[in-house]
C-alpha cells in the first residue's frame, strides 16, 4: 500500500527538553501514574469526521486542506477506502489505539437508504481488515442526524413520523456497524433535538418520542450483542436555538426521569460545557458524582466566540482539572475522543501531526499534573475539613444521615443566638497551591 503521510514518521517520546515538533514532550505511554500505564489513563481517540473530513471549509470560505487522501474524486466510495487507509496509517504513527464515526463519515450518503446500507457494509468490511492488522478498535460509534435537511426539526424530536422513521433506520444501521466495529459505546448526540421557538414546538411530545427512540435503541443494541454503554451528549446550543440535552446537570434529569439510567451515561465535552456557561470541570464533577461519566471529548473553545470551535486542546491547567475528575471518578468506561479540528490556515498534512501531538501532550501533563495534586493532599484535606462540623457535632451526623428534624436544627440555633460566619473557602490559597504543584 501507498504511504500517504510520507515523510511523516512515527511519533515517539523524547522528553519535555526535545525540540523535535514531531515528538511527544509528555505523553510517554508507558510511564505509570498511580499504579496505571499512562495509555491505559489516557484512551485516545480520533474522531474520523474532523481527522478524516474537515477540510477547513466554513460558512465564510471553501476548503483549504487537501482531504482527498490521493483519491481520484472526494465522495465517492474510493474516497471512503483513501480515508480508511490515512486514517489507520495515521493512528499508527502517533500510537493512537481508537477511532469515533459518525455512520456518513464512513461513506458519503445515497439516495435511497438501502445503498447507503450497502456502502456501510463494504466499508466496515475494509475496516475490519486494517482493525486485524493495527489492533486499532472503535471507541464508539453514533448517527449523523442534523445534517441532512430532512433532520431541520430534528431525529427523535421531529414533528414528522417519517423523520422519526427513517432516525430509527439510521440508528439500527449505526448500531450493527458499532457492533461489527467491535465499539465499546454509542453516542446519541442531539443536534437538532430542541426548537427555535416555543410557539410552534410541544416540548413535552418532543422529549417523549426522543426517549421513546433511545429505548428502541437500547433494546435493538442489547439484542444484537451489544454490551457497552450508550451516551447522551450534552450541548445547550447551535445549531439550534435551544437544544434539550443543555447541560450535564439537564441531560441526566432527562436520564432519570425516563426511565434510561440502566443503559445509559454522558460523553461531555469540554467546548459545549463552556457554551453552557460551566467550566469543563462542572460538567465532568456533576457527571461523575451522579456515576454517569461514561465518555469525553476533549476540545477547547474560543472564550472570545460564542460558538463550538473545536481547537485542539493546549490549556495545562484545563487539562488538569479535567483529568482531576476522572481520576477522582475512578476513570472512563469509554475514552478521550479528540472531537477537535485544525485551525483553517493550518492545513498541511504535517498541521495535523502537531495538533494531535499537542492535544495528547497536554492531557499528558494534565494527568501528570492531576495526579501530582491528589498525591500532595492538601486539596482533598481542605475540602474535608471544610465540612467537617457534620462530623464532629452530634446534629451534624443526624443531618447527614437523615435522622434530624426540622425543630430539632432550629432549637440548636436559638441556642446558639446568632450563627458565626462558617470558615473560611480560602479560594486564592487554594489556587497558589495548584500554581506550587505545577511549577516546583
């Protein structure tokens, strides 16, 4: 086989005093991190839309990277092999042991659904091959539907029974190739899953039929053989006005409410957390501590622009705090997808080499430096300390175990007379110790 990244050699560890821009300065895969293989740490994915298919167009210019992967013609099935070959020769050179699809980044879409069917077939087919060959395996899989214009009132949400239908149809398809793929998850992002407005929408209706969707997903998968998780994906905005799955907090509510936690936990990501007004650590502490951090997308966005921009992480400190809660969470089920594209102007085969280096670097030393923070303590003890008058105090313990009552709390505070201030939070301490553990 033709080599398509030629010149372009296997990216390797050579330590943070490296100058080579074709080496990894942090990410050594081997180096254990409290008892853990960094790569075991760190599942990293690469997501085949952006990866694969982004060529730099947006709504103001045309492409400026040449994604053709030396096919004759974009769009074809010849097309679909040339990024199946870039894609594994890629991993493989930068020691990347997952991939994420969405099904029409697979294949480009035919006019009746039984051809795109066939297509899928083919190509997962020719997957399989290079999956044998690398050990490469599918991190997981979803169904692109925003897209088409078809999908303009959404999938699961649409006011339309044949959109729902033909939804249903792309979901089955997504989930026999994820579990031909061998794929540890299944994503439903909900793209178009909210309205623009409320005067023609019944919300209500909308979040029925989307959940009834996702149980026939469920019960489809589990029939199939599928045994891994699937994923809601929160994002609170863009392109639709407002979408229902807006935030962690919102997504497992709606998790909860019908009836899908057996089945079903978060993929957060880091750029759509932020289009929500939280920090990607809200998002990820609110998902672990409800035992629903399942998966993650690892971006970041411009805090200058209102919108999704998908840059390739490089903030070590958001990195940290990131990798700070899965560690606290015990870890993913799923992996780190990089659900990230290069900037426009940086459109060389090479740009895509140090994007992905610098991503993988970054939460390399953002897990160094996450476990360097819960290994010197001073955080956790703070924050235990913090409350621990529900420890030390007899009414204390009775709250917390749900043994107080109302007229008990109260004669304990006419006792008191007036309340003292409760301790200090101690925030700009707290953050100089963060400052002390990444650069001493």
């Amino acid at each position: 086989m033709t080599e398509i990244f030629r010149n372009l050699p296997k990216v390797r560890y050579e330590g943070a005093d490296s100058k080579n821009p074709l080496s990894f300065k942090f990410y050594d895969p081997d180096r254990v991190i409290l008892g853990k293989k960094m790569s075991e740490h760190l599942p990293f994915a690469m997501a085949w839309w952006h990866a694969l298919g982004n060529a730099g167009k947006d709504i103001f210019g045309d492409s400026t990277a040449d994604k053709a992967f030396g096919a004759a013609e974009t769009g074809t099935m010849e097309h679909a092999k040339a990024k199946v070959d870039a894609g594994f020769e890629f991993m493989q050179k930068l020691g990347i042991r997952y991939f994420c699809f969405h099904d029409i980044d697979l294949v480009p879409e035919a006019d009746t659904l039984e051809e795109t069917n066939a297509r899928l077939d083919e190509i997962t087919d020719y997957m399989l091959e290079k999956m044998k060959e690398t050990g490469i395996r599918n991190l997981w899989g979803t169904a692109n539907m925003f897209f088409n214009p078809r999908f303009m009132n959404g999938a699961g949400s649409s006011n339309s029974v044949d959109v729902f239908c033909h939804a249903a149809a792309q979901i089955k398809k997504a989930l026999d190739c994820t579990v031909k793929l061998g794929g540890r998850g299944y994503v439903f992002w909900g793209g178009r899953e909210g309205y623009e407005t409320l005067l023609n929408t019944d919300v209500r209706f909308e979040q029925e039929n989307i959940a009834a969707l996702m149980r026939m997903a469920v019960k489809y998968g589990r029939s199939i053989g599928f045994k891994g998780n699937f994923y809601i994906e929160p994002k609170p905005k863009e392109p639709m006005k407002h979408q229902y799955d807006y935030d962690a907090a919102t997504a497992i509510g709606f998790i909860r409410q019908y009836g899908l936690s057996k089945d079903f936990k978060l993929n957060v990501e880091s750029n759509h957390a932020t289009l929500a007004g939280h920090t990607f650590q809200h998002d990820l502490r609110i998902a672990g501590m409800n035992g629903m951090l399942g998966s993650v997308d690892i971006n970041q966005g411009d805090l200058l622009l209102g919108w999704d921009t998908d840059e390739f992480p490089y903030d070590v400190y958001e990195s940290t705090m990131c990798m700070y809660e899965i560690l606290k969470a015990g870890g993913l089920s799923g992996g780190l997808n990089f659900d990230a594209k290069n900037r426009r102007p940086s459109y060389t085969p090479e740009d895509m080499f140090h994007a992905f280096i610098l991503g993988m670097d970054s939460f390399a030393l953002g897990l160094i430096k996450a476990a360097a923070i819960i290994e010197d303590g001073r955080i956790d003890t703070f924050v235990k300390d913090r409350y621990a008058s529900y420890q030390t105090t007899g009414i204390g313990r009775k709250i917390r175990a749900g043994e107080a009552t109302l007229e008990e709390c109260a004669a304990i505070a006419v006792g008191n007379g007036n309340a003292p201030l409760p301790g200090s939070g101690r925030q700009e301490y707290l953050e100089s110790v963060i400052n002390q553990v990444f650069f001493k």
